[in-house]
C-alpha cells in the first residue's frame, strides 16, 4: 500500500482530496488528509461578515464534513516535513511515510511582521479582515462606530485575494451611505503599490471607481510602523496617514511549519514550477494554492484551476509520465463595487483584465471588467458553488482551467 | 526604444519608462548618468546595491524590497535613504535591470 498525503484541509486540499479518491486506486493508494483545525472557513465571506451583509454561521462549516469517505482525515498540528526521508511528523510525535506529498498548508497573516500593529490596540482601532476573529471584531466595531477617519491599508505584496481591501472600501461606502452617516466618514485607500491593483488596465477602471465614491488613495506606500499611540501609520519615506479606525491587511507569510522544514522563501512560500506545480527541490512533493511562490495571485480560483492540473499531474507522476506542464496563472475574481454590484476580472500570468464577457464568449452573462447588478448575483452565487461543487471537487459548467481568449477585448499582449 | 547617453555616447534599448531591455549593456558610467536623471549622487553604497539586485536577477530570483531589506548590504530604512521615493524602482532602473514587477 502506497500513501498520498494532503498537508492542510482548506480550500486547496480539501478539493485535491475530492478530485484524487476517485482516481487512485484504492487497492494501492491510501490518502490522507491532515489540518489542526476543525472548522472550514468560506474566506470569500470574510469580506461580507463586517457590514453584516453574511452572519458567521454562514462562512464556517465542519471540515471533516468535505473530505470525502475512503480517505483518512486526521485533526492534529503538523510538526514537520523531512522531504529527505520522505517522513510528516504530527504533534506528539506521530511519524507518517509518505509516497507523495501535497503540501497545502495556504498563508496566514503576520502582522507581527511591523511594529505596533498588533500591539495594544489590535482589534480595538486596528482590524484585519482576513481571518474570521478579525472580520467579527470589525463587524461588531463597525456596528457601534460613530465616524471619523477609515484608513484601508495593504503591508505589503503579495496578499491574498489582492481585490479583496479595495472591495472592502468600496463596501465600506456603501455601509456608510445606507447607514445614512457617509458624510461623517473619511475613507482613504493605502497602497504599496503605485495604483489601485497590479494590472494596469485593471488599475485604470479601479482608480474611476474609487474617485466616483470619494475614496482617497495614497500610493507607493510602505509602511515601516505603526504609530498607535497617536493613530498615524508611517512608511519609510517618512509618509504619515492618519486614521480613526485602521482596517489593514497584514503582512502574508506561508506556514511556520514550511519554515521550521527548511522549505520555504523568505515569506514562507514553497519554490514550486508554476507550469506543473511540482516543488523545485523534491520530484514526490507537489504544492498548491497560497502555499506556493507562484507569481499568481492568491486566490480560491486560482487554486481551482491548479486543482485539476495537479491531479492529472499526480496520476502522471505516479505512471512515470512526463507532466503537464500547463498551468497558466488562470484567476477569476469578482470584485464587490457596493450598492449590489459588482466588476468580474479573468485574466492569468500573461494576460491582464480586458473587457469582454464570461464565462461564454460574446454571450456572458457575466460582463468583465464592468460593473452590473448580475456580476453581484454571481458573486453572491458563488457561496453555494463554494460549498456544493467547488471543493466537492465537481467541475464548474463552461468554466475552463486555462483562461480562453474569446470573447474578450485584447488590445495589447503582454510578453 | 533607443536611447543616447551623453557622456558615454551609448545607444541602449530601453522601455517606454527608461528601463534598460538588455542587462548586459549597463556599465557604471551608465548608472550614474540615469541617477543623475533622477537626481541622486551614486555612492559606493549605492553600487554595493546596485550590484545585488544585478546579481539577484542574473540568478533570476524575485526582487521585493523585503529581500534587500534583509541582503545584509541595507535596511529597508537605508534603502529608502539611498533612493529616496522609489527605493526599487529607482535602484533598479539605476542597476539596469527590467523594472520590477509588484507580485500580484
């Protein structure tokens, strides 16, 4: 009997779980999934759960629930990888072998990585959005907040879900308007970056969209600390911003464990081939999703996409086949616009957001790069694929792997 | 494009934003022509720097600002000091090497 095991039960895992049991042959392959937590996040509705536009019932369900029957699921903390001999070490010293690994043990945020971000005023004026005990203290900040100057803040790059902070301004607008108090609140969007997204097309349509709901942006913005005794962030030039309240999206670093296994980059990331998601140093070792260095963005879809390459990749491997090496950056991201609409982006490691529509060439319904009501409803939609089909690993109806280039607006091709 | 530098009276190819397309036609007399544009005063420090990111991209490694903040040549604070504004893009475009992409 040969083992295949699964680091992390998130997103990424619990979908290659789904897509491999199916495929290996039981007789020979025993798969094993591990994670320390209990509880499966929907992260997309982190977004949601601050304006109480999502309860928290709705974005957390039990992990073991979507790990399909006939593999092992085991709920303990990962000590470490030795890639040489081929060994996971759990928590208590458990030792498993394995033939082939997947590692899928996502980012997290750091916020320790600046000074006096999480110091005393951590979620009581300083709130991170991307983990479910920092969307619920916001959303019960936000509840009571009586206005003032909202500071949106991204540390620095790569994040995960790189549309997620602007959503969350542009949201922010929205909550204020209907709570009939968007006169009393300040918002200003700062970046590290030199415009409002890394694609410059995309960047254009952003920038009108934040400049059409009053939202200020400071630009090239690196921060080096923050000042919480005076409510100021400050970056290295000596730039200062202050805020009222300081919702900010933390430095992103991979696992401890990939560090404590001599595995990862200076954030923590595995160095993987971005065609075949083999891992650079170890030929059994795959990796995927947020785990690893690929200069994709961090994202659901994108792990999706890489899903249904790195299983047939696995099955290659295992016959001793060359592999695919087709991965091509594929990401597809709603982007919340406020008022129950709704901009949808399609674009991989060579092509930047163009307009065009989704996901049938020249019928949509979705519209890229443009905001519409029905953008919203797909977002909205996209909860139920979420928990119904997408980590259940069942394919997507007209939704390909690699981005196809019909029905969209190529002016220029990026080399 | 194709640009001339005064003194060296070198024709280069650049980007549209001044970047050096070939790495291998840099030279130092170069580097200080494009800092002068900017308007910095290249130092040894500066060329300890610039020599890094050159290094870096020849072994094709990814440039972030948090990996020359930990090359053990600057700190980030030092870096900003050197090239003022735009700490990468400035010393990049100074190395002659491709501007840096932001991670997506």
């Amino acid at each position: 009997m040969k083992n295949l095991l699964i680091l992390g039960a998130g997103t990424s895992g619990t979908m290659m779980a789904n897509h491999l049991i199916s495929k290996l042959p039981k007789k020979e392959w025993s798969i094993t999934v591990i994670d320390q937590f209990k509880t499966h996040y929907y992260q997309p509705g982190f977004l949601f759960l601050p304006f109480d536009i999502y309860t928290t019932k709705q974005v957390k369900k039990k992990g073991e629930k979507f790990i399909p029957k006939g593999a092992n699921y085991i709920q303990k903390k990962i000590e470490l990888i030795q890639p040489d001999e081929n060994k996971v070490i759990l928590e208590g010293g458990r030792v498993l072998d394995y033939d082939i690994l997947i590692v899928a043990t996502g980012t997290k945020i750091a916020p320790g990585e600046i000074e006096g971000m999480d110091g005393p005023m951590w979620y009581k004026n300083i709130f991170d959005f991307y983990t479910y005990e920092g969307a619920k203290a916001l959303r019960n900040k936000l509840r009571e907040w009586e206005g003032g100057k909202l500071v949106v803040h991204i540390t620095e790059m790569p994040i995960k879900c790189p549309v997620a902070p602007l959503e969350f301004a542009f949201l922010a607008d929205s909550f204020f308007k209907n709570k009939g108090m968007r006169d009393k609140v300040d918002i200003t969007y700062v970046t590290p970056l030199g415009g409002a997204f890394t694609k410059p097309k995309a960047t254009e349509a952003l920038h009108h969209l934040l400049e059409e709901k009053g939202i200020k942006e400071v630009t090239d913005f690196n921060i080096e600390r923050v000042d919480y005794e005076n409510n100021k962030i400050i970056d290295y030039a000596e730039t200062e911003v202050k805020y009222d309240l300081l919702v900010t999206v933390p430095t992103n670093m991979g696992d401890e464990l990939i560090e404590r296994s001599g595995m990862g980059d200076d954030l923590n990331y595995i160095p993987t081939d971005k065609a075949t998601l083999q891992t650079k140093d170890h030929e059994n070792i795959f990796a995927i999703g947020d785990a690893t260095n690929l200069p994709a963005s961090k994202a659901g879809s994108v792990a999706h996409f890489e899903a249904e390459i790195l299983t047939e990749n696995i099955l290659r491997y295992i016959k001793g086949e060359p592999l695919r090496a087709e991965f091509d950056g594929h990401a597809n991201c709603f982007i919340e616009t406020g008022n129950g609409k709704a901009l949808l982006i399609d674009f991989n490691y060579t092509h930047e957001p163009v307009e065009g529509t989704f996901p049938l060439p020249g019928i949509g319904p979705l519209k890229l790069l443009k905001e519409s009501r029905t953008n919203h409803m797909g977002k909205m939609a996209f909860r139920w694929i979420y928990w119904n089909m997408l980590i259940k690993g069942r394919h997507i109806p007209f939704v390909s792997t690699n981005m196809t280039e019909k029905g969209k607006h190529f002016e220029t091709l990026e080399k | 494009m194709i640009k001339t530098f005064c003194k060296t009276q070198v024709e280069v190819k650049v980007s549209e934003d001044g970047y050096l397309e070939d790495m291998s036609q840099w030279n130092e007399e170069i580097a200080h022509e494009i800092a002068k544009e900017i308007g910095i005063e290249l130092t040894d420090k500066h060329f300890e720097v610039i020599n890094y990111l050159r290094e870096k991209t020849e072994a094709k490694e990814p440039l972030t600002i948090r990996k020359v903040g930990k090359s053990g040549i600057v700190s980030i604070k030092e870096l900003y000091q050197l090239f003022p504004k735009g700490p990468l893009k400035y010393s990049s475009k100074i190395a002659g090497i491709p501007k840096p992409t932001s991670c997506i």
